[in-house]
C-alpha cells in the first residue's frame, strides 16, 4: 500500500478560486482588480489555503468576462498592469501562496490580432489559426451548436466564409491541427511561467481537437454535445506535446475542465503514466439537479445518485490518476442554495457540505465566498443579469415566445451570476467591495453574510472552514486514503471511512432537514465514541446507543477511528 502512493503537493494543497472582477475593488470603479486582491492576501493566508486559482485577467473585450481573450500577454486595464501581476506573484509568495492562472486557448476574442488577420482572407497567414468552412448549400457547414445558444457557425463577410464558435460568436475556435498555432501557446506558456506562476487551469482543454470532417450530430442524437464535442482524435497527441515542450520543465500543478470526459477515458489525461495533466474537473454531479432537455429547470436530484458519482471517479482514477473536488465554481449556482438550505439551515448546510468536500479523496478547490455560506442572488429584473449564457439563452426564450416574467425563476435557479455577485466583506452598502457602483449588484444579504462577520464569529462557516483546512493538513488519511461508502442506498445520510494503512476516518453527513438516525456497521460501532469526534457542525452530544447515531439537520460529523 504505501509504496504505491506517490506524494505531491499539489494533492496535498487546498485551492482557492478568484474571479477578479466580482472579489475586491481596489479604486471605486465598480469593478474588481488585482490591487484588490493583493489587499486580500492576508485574508486568505489566515484561511489556510495554498494556491490560487486566478480566473483570467487578460485583455479582453469582456464578451464572456474574460474568457475572450485579445491578447494572452497583456493584463485587462480595468484589472491593472503587468506589474501588478508581478506583484501579486511576490505578495502571495511571501505568505507560501501559490497562483495558478487560467489558459485558454480552445478559442480567442474575435479581437485578438490572429483573428483580425485571419478574417481578412482566405490567404492570410493567420486564416489557418481558426477553423474556417464555405458555405453548405448555402448554409452554416454543419448542425453543431454553441454552448450559449443557436449556431456553432457565423458567416463572416469579408470572406463569405463560416467560422466556427462552440462558445460565443465572439469566441471563435482555435485551430490546434496549424503547427505554428500550437508553438505561439507555448511560447506563451512560458512566458507566464518564468514570471512564477504555479501552473495551469485549462479551460474547457477536451475541445481543442476537433473530429474530422466536423460531421453533423448523427441522426437520433442524444444531445449530449459537450461529450461529442470532446477528446477528438488528437487531444492526447496535443496534450503530449504542451507536456514535453513546457509542462514538464516546472515544477508546476495542472488541472484541465474536463468537459465532456467520461471516467473510463479520465487516465489517458491524468494518468501518471499519460503525462499530460495532473487533475482535471469532472462534473458528473454537476446536472443531477437538472432536467436534460432543459437545463435551466431544477429537477429533484438524489443523494444516492450523488454518492453514486464520487464513487465512480475515485475509482477510475484509481493510483494511477488524481481527482480534484469542487462543487461550484463561477460557471454554477452557489454551493449552500443548491445542495443545502440557504434559508433556515444556511450555516448548518454550508459547513455540512464544506465537510465533504474536505474529506473526500481529492484536491479541493473553494470557489470565492463559499467559504462564508454566499447564496445565489435574486434579481427581480432580467436587466440586472449580466452573464452572456444567461442573456442569450434570454433571447432565445423570448423568441419562442416567453416572457420575463417566465424567465426570471429559471435565471434565478441556474444563472452563472448567481455566483458572480461581488464578494461581501462587510455590511456597508456595497459590501465593502466597492466604494462605487458594483459591475453587478450585490446581493442585498450582505448585511447578515459577510467577511467582517465571518472573522469574528468562532461558530462561522469561514472558522469551521478553516478547522476543516488544519484537518486535513494534520492528516495524511484525509489525503491520501480510500474511501468506502457505508450504506449506499441510505438517501439521507452520505456516510464513508478513508483509511490509509492503519489510521481511520468515518464521516457522516445527513443530508436531510429533519433529526435522522444512522444505524453503523458492527465493526464500526465498537470504534465510535463521542471522543471521537474531530470536528462537527453542532456541538457534540454523547450518542445514544453504540450502533446508532442520532443526527440532527444537516449535522455532519467527522471521527477518528484509530
Ligand atoms: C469555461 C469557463 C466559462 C467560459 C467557457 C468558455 O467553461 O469556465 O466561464 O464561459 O469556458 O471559455
Ligand atoms: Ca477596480
């Protein structure tokens, strides 16, 4: 057993995610910066974390807030300078922080120089950059769709020529087959490296190659397009290559957004062996709360579904790969509204789900303000949306026929600005985010959820978040151990061991709003004593018999077995 595991920090570390523009305003324009963020290194250091996950601050006309990039070297003028990149580098490296930057590189801004160039025509030296097609019987060249609504294809004049988009029109899709392509990425690549990042997160990375011939979807499709959209033909190839050119010469951590990966495929990315990346995303758990012909609609989703998923993943990455643990990140609701209570059991419900996400096999990753129990955000007005997926699949709706009115609940449910609203520091009017007007509203709780609170209070999520944190750097179980579901079927309590050679760790979390009573295994009973109990979200009460635990709403308990 022990030989088999191979220790890395980057297994070891617990992630922070930034979305600069929505974390901390450093000079009253509305608008989040990385001046902003250095104020909060501090903050974070105190929370225990070790490396950031910066979402992009590159140039960018902000389409999709910065995941439509013009120019991969330049920092967005509203977030800073070069220098101040540089700064925050040095900052956070000062308190042990590391930072680890967004790549993306599937598609472009439509501003970017290679796109300007290669729209001019056909015999441009940068046409080759994008994937261009005439027209088919003088339409768009296939049936494909964009991840934000109607067509993959735009007609573009200059040229009378199609190109491809599988995110906004603004976002055309680099061509990874133009070998002059690849080399700028990685040159690129570099050039952040050598400033001192710690690595990569790769956005939606299975998308870069594309399948021969960009065939139509077949007839009876099950729409299921981000699956057949990813892992063509060539990804592996690709990934290879940006591994031998410039992966392994750092000593860095990558985590891809696995989109459309499924888990019999996972080691051909993360496998030690593959040499390609070390951790990517899954989001097997991501829909179960969703209806398939609609994802804007909620639909009852079940614990055991859940369990189901971790179990699956952990198992096909076995030794060989390695997981990373999120349950939402600025493309999703917030975690407390939707697997918990965001009312009555907010703090109870946030910290139950902190616990999983701490002590199940993995790396975690905390998206911004989970961290204080932050809820989804209800605007009464679909003109305070501000998040392109939102907005078109608006237009869409509205063209069929739908109403505002009709909209707004599924905005509410499923919309990314959920998860965009600003951070909330304090309870001043803006949640101390801003001392001008915000790029998005906050959300109006502020005045009860917030940083200033948070701090102070030594029942707080931010404090229980923190223990969680400690825990798991104190031991090596938490980490590195298997994990064993216990009771399955139970569709209340999500309950598992981790053990790692002869130290133990059992967790149980009741998923449920009322009192619950879980009934341990024989060989478990013996080992559980109140005294036992490493951390908890309600204050610890002997149980009653040996074999049984009595859970009160959402109570989630971790114990010591060894
Ligand atoms: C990823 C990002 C998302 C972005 C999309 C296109 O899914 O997380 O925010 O809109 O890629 O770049
Ligand atoms: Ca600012």
């Amino acid at each position: 057993m022990a030989t088999s595991i191979n220790k890395q920090w980057w297994k070891e570390s617990v992630i922070y995610q930034i979305y600069p523009r929505s974390f901390n305003d450093s000079n009253g324009d509305g608008v989040g910066d990385l001046p902003g963020i250095i104020e909060k290194l501090d903050y974070l250091q105190h929370l225990g974390i070790d490396v950031i996950w910066l979402c992009p601050f590159y140039s960018s006309p902000n389409d999709d807030n910065g995941y439509d990039i013009s120019n991969y070297y330049g920092v967005l003028d509203e977030f800073g300078t070069i220098e101040d990149v540089e700064k925050l580098l040095e900052e956070a490296k000062k308190r042990n922080i590391k930072i680890i930057i967004d790549l993306v590189v599937n598609h472009s801004s439509d501003e970017h120089q290679w796109f300007v160039e290669s729209r001019k025509s056909k015999d441009n030296p940068y046409r080759d950059y994008y994937i261009w097609h005439p027209p088919v019987d003088g339409k768009a060249p296939n049936n494909w769709v964009s991840f934000f609504s109607g067509s993959a294809w735009q007609l573009d004049e200059a040229t009378g020529e199609y190109y491809l988009h599988l995110f906004t029109k603004k976002q055309p899709d680099l061509n990874w087959e133009n070998d002059n392509l690849r080399k700028e990425i990685y040159d690129m690549m570099h050039f952040w490296l050598q400033k001192g990042v710690a690595g990569f997160r790769m956005d939606v990375i299975p998308l870069i190659s594309k399948k021969p011939n960009l065939p139509s979807f077949p007839a009876g499709f099950d729409g299921n397009f981000p699956e057949f959209y990813a892992s063509g033909p060539r990804v592996h190839e690709f990934l290879k290559e940006m591994n031998r050119e410039v992966l392994s010469k750092y000593d860095i951590m990558t985590v891809g957004e696995g989109i459309g990966v499924k888990p019999e495929e996972v080691n051909a990315y993360v496998g030690q062996s593959s040499n390609e990346l070390n951790m990517v995303f899954h989001f097997g758990h991501m829909f179960l709360d969703r209806q398939t012909d609609d994802m804007l609609e909620w639909k009852q989703w079940s614990l055991v579904e859940f369990k189901e998923v971790f179990e699956k993943w952990e198992k096909a990455l076995g030794n060989e790969g390695w997981g990373s643990l999120f349950l939402g990140n600025h493309d999703f609701p917030r975690i407390v509204s939707r697997f918990g209570d965001d009312e009555t059991y907010r703090v109870e419900s946030a910290k139950l789900i902190g616990t999983l996400l701490f002590t199940l096999k993995g790396t975690p990753y905390i998206y911004q303000g989970d961290e204080i129990g932050m809820t989804n955000v209800a605007y009464e007005n679909m003109d305070d949306y501000n998040d392109v997926q939102t907005l078109n699949a608006f237009k869409e709706f509205l063209a069929n026929g739908g109403s505002a009115e009709a909209f707004l609940p599924k905005a509410h449910l499923s919309s990314r600005d959920n998860a965009r609203t600003p951070v909330q520091w304090d309870n001043s009017s803006q949640a101390g985010f801003t001392t001008g007007t915000p790029w998005l509203k906050v959300n109006p709780n502020h005045k009860e959820i917030n940083v200033a609170e948070a701090v102070e209070d030594e029942n707080s999520i931010f404090n229980y978040y923190r223990k969680l944190i400690q825990l798991r750097k104190r031991h090596e179980v938490l980490v590195y151990g298997e994990t064993e579901i216990i009771d399955k079927p139970n569709t209340k309590i999500y309950a598992y061991t981790r053990t790692l050679e002869d130290k133990q760790v059992l967790v149980v979390l009741n998923f449920n709003v009322e009192n619950t009573e879980f009934q341990l295994p024989q060989n478990l009973a013996a080992k559980v004593e109140a005294d036992k109990v490493m951390l908890s979200n309600y204050p610890v009460v002997p149980h009653t018999g040996k074999d049984k635990l009595s859970l009160k709403p959402y109570e989630g308990r971790v114990y010591l077995l060894f």
